[in-house]
C-alpha cells in the first residue's frame, strides 16, 4: 500500500489519518519519493525542500497521535503556486527579471492552508508574469505534461496541473485571472474550481483574479474550499464571511434533473475549436440530457472586440511595468512577453481607455448571456495543449489570448467556473469541460460537476514516470 500513497485523495488520507492506519510521515515520504521519480521530467516544482516538508508531516503526526489535529487538512501533502506568497520565501512571478527577496508574510492561500496543518510539500512553477498558458519561463525550468511530456501543461498554474496530475499528492493551488486555472486543468485531464471573485481572499487582489484548487476529483477540491474561502481582511474585494457547507458537494446524478444547461460551443472569438474538442464536449451534453437536464444551445456573446481590448489593456500595463525594470532585469524578461508588451508602445489615451472599456462589456454580456440558465456548460479551451516549448498556442505575440475566449468572460462576470475532464483525444490527451454557475453559486458548481463526474466514463489510469 506504501507505494500507492502519494495517490490517495485527501478525504482517504484524513480519514486513515483519523483511524490510525496511516502517518502524515509515511504519506509525505511517497509523495517525495514520488516527485523524485517524476520530476526530472516534468520540472513543475521550486523550493522543494523534503527535509522540511519531512518536520511539517512529523509535527502533524504527533497532533494526530494526540488526538489534537491542527485543522481540516492536518498532514495532507499539498503544493502552492509560486506567486501566491509563503513567508519568508522569494517570489519571482516566473521571471528571472524579478529580484529575489523573501516575502514577509503569507498571503491569504497559504495562511489558510498552514493554519489548518497542511503539509507544503513545494512551490509549484509558472511562466513569466503568469502571462502565457504555458510553462514556459525565464527563471523556472520548462514545465511539460505528464500525459505527454512533448506537450504544455497549460498555465499559468503550469506546475500546479502537471504536480496534480502526476500525483504530487492530492491537493494544489494555482491562480486565475483569465484561465490559468482552467486551461492547465484541461489539458491535464484534472479538476479545478475557479470560484466567484472574493470567494476565496488574495492578496494583492486584481480585477478577475481568483485562487481556486486543482485536484484529482470534485471532493478534494470542496474540501479545500472549507479551508481557503476563510475571511481576510488583506483582500479589498473578498465577499462576507458566509458559513457556506462545503460538504453538500456529495449528491448523486438526480441532481441534474430538471436544471436548464446552457451548450455554448463557440467562444465568439478566438481559435476555431478543435473537432475532438467538440465532439467531447458534445458527449458530455448528452450525457446531462439523459440525466434528466434540459440542454439548450447558445449564441455567442463574446466579441473579437472584447478580447483584443483586454489583450491591449494587459500589454499596456505590462510594458509599464517592463519600463519600472532596470535595462539588464527587462533583458532577462521572456523575449515573447517583452515582444508583446512593447506592441502597446503606440496605444494612445483613447485606445487604452477603449480597451479597459472592453471589460466591462464582457461582464454586461456574460451575464445577461447566462441569466436564462442554471448552469453553463462549454468547452474550456479550443484546442488540445501545445508543444511544451511554445509560449502560446499561436506561438504569436500578436495573437496571444485566442485560446482564452471561453474561459475569460467568467473572470471579468466574477462567476463560478470549473474544469472537469469529459474525455480523451485520438491521441490520448484530456479534455475539459466548463461548468459556470451564477456569481456566487460555488456550491452549486461543485455539485453539478460532482454529478457530471458520476455519469462520465470511467476514466483512464493516471499516468505514470517513464521508467528509467
């Protein structure tokens, strides 16, 4: 059983925990065993540090041997997103432009999940300014697929994805202000909750950013929630304290009965969706209908407009910040990002007050797009995952948000949005479907995709490290 530990959820876990059949200690040795025999091939670790990760999993085993457990995930492994701060560690944002200096606090994430005794196995990776849906970076080494090592992980929570998918133990946590939650879970067949805006505090917080879960299954991730949607004051934009009961995430395919799904199967803009794409995601729909749920189709309701005016708002303040960097710091930046920032070297006044315009038009129309159903249902990026080695999936920096057109409304409408694996290509990749709620539906998400996950398919075995 020894072996299998790193792939025992976190509920497994806790409850063993609970009952004395396991030891946080011999659970963490696994996973680090487990990341040894992983990682030279994926690199979605920074500042994995297993001698410490060893003290926190014995401190824990001795509050579980008194019976006295720190809180909801005392002694589960769990990893955190580089940009989300630990205390007295560097934060480079994925860049090596970045100076290093330890952050004095931890944010709000990382504050929750200490407090309730989780174990911080390690940083997970990310590309550059957590601007590319990659895990391409000039400070981390390339982070790759664990399904197939020749593909991106997705991003910018690239090494969040690959490590869930991989079984760096069951719980990590990445950020999203466009997709950098869902893409990565996408494409690494696993399953993420981006929760309403506030839902669960950040700091510093940011129009659309959000920190969610990512995970091997719906109940883990309702099980993070208990712990990372706890108040804190830090967030400007965090919602009220709400005694939200995360557990009645449990409910069976009965659930579905009834409910008004919306099918929304083009984005509006952006990159054509691939055909295995579509046809999994068009599976999916069917098997909500046989359920008892009423599907119904929808217009698109973004614009090329909207998206080209968020991409332009976003170079712009990415070349302000590439201006602050000192000339050898703004050498060291990604070339594809400098490219891409350096085009906005033009936009005038009235364009970028144009562009900034351009969200709040996504918000006015995703919600009165969504208003007429329960639940939306879509893909969650067109395309399957890219190369490993290219910054986006158009390898263009003129062109660098096409893959965002399903997954970006929902961070400027501030609504629920998970990704759950519907299926496999040809060639053996996941596939994610989108399940949006209303703003502040979080719960009803988690239950729709917790029906979804007892009516899909069996899914495929996990894969493994190459040998040798």
């Amino acid at each position: 059983m020894s072996d299998a530990l790193h792939a025992l959820s976190a509920r497994e876990l806790l409850a063993a925990y609970r009952a004395g059949r396991l030891s946080p200690v011999e659970v963490t040795r696994s996973v680090l065993a487990h990341i040894e025999r992983w990682e030279p091939h994926l690199q979605a670790t920074w500042l994995l540090r297993p001698e410490e990760a060893l003290a926190q999993a014995r401190a824990s085993e001795a509050r579980w041997q008194r019976g006295e457990p720190l809180g909801a995930l005392d002694g589960v492994p769990t990893t955190v997103k580089e940009n989300i701060a630990t205390r007295g560690d560097p934060m480079p944002a994925g860049t090596a432009a970045v100076d290093l200096q330890p952050a004095a606090a931890d944010a709000p994430p990382a504050a929750r999940l200490k407090e309730a005794g989780a174990v911080i196995v390690s940083k997970t990776t990310m590309p550059d300014y957590g601007m590319l849906s990659s895990g391409l970076s000039s400070f981390h080494q390339l982070a790759r697929n664990p399904w197939d090592l020749s593909r991106t992980p997705g991003g910018s929570s690239a090494g969040a994805g690959a490590a869930a998918a991989a079984g760096y133990g069951p719980l990590h946590i990445g950020t999203d202000i466009g997709g950098s939650l869902r893409l990565p879970a996408s494409w690494c067949g696993i399953f993420t909750l981006k929760p309403s805006l506030g839902r669960i505090p950040i700091d510093p917080p940011y129009m659309g950013r959000a920190a969610g879960p990512m995970t091997r299954s719906v109940g883990d991730a309702a099980l993070m929630m208990q712990t990372l949607s706890l108040p804190d004051a830090r967030d400007s934009m965090s919602l009220p304290a709400q005694d939200i009961a995360w557990n009645d995430f449990e409910v069976d395919a009965a659930h579905l009965r009834g409910l008004r799904i919306g099918l929304l199967l083009d984005a509006g803009c952006g990159l054509p969706v691939d055909p295995e794409v579509l046809a999994a995601v068009q599976h999916a729909a069917r098997l909500f209908e046989q359920a008892g749920a009423v599907v119904e189709p929808m217009r698109p309701f973004m614009t090329q407009a909207m998206l080209d005016g968020m991409d332009h708002l976003w170079r712009m303040r990415s070349r302000v910040d590439m201006q602050a960097l000192r000339p050898e710091q703004r050498a060291r930046v990604l070339p594809y990002i400098r490219a891409w920032a350096d085009s906005a070297e033009g936009f005038d006044g009235e364009h970028v007050f144009r562009a900034f315009s351009q969200f709040h038009a996504t918000r006015v129309a995703t919600v009165a797009a969504c208003a007429g159903y329960d639940y939306v249902i879509s893909p969650v990026a067109p395309n399957l995952p890219a190369a490993a080695e290219a910054p986006s999936p158009t390898n263009d920096p003129l062109r660098p948000l096409e893959h965002i057109g399903f997954t970006v409304p929902f961070n400027m409408s501030e609504q629920p949005a998970a990704s759950i694996n519907c299926g496999y290509s040809s060639g053996g990749l996941p596939i994610g479907l989108q399940i949006a709620g209303r703003r502040f539906d979080d719960l009803g998400v988690l239950q729709v995709s917790r029906a979804f996950e007892l009516i899909r398919e069996p899914q495929r075995p996990w894969p493994e490290p190459p040998r040798g």
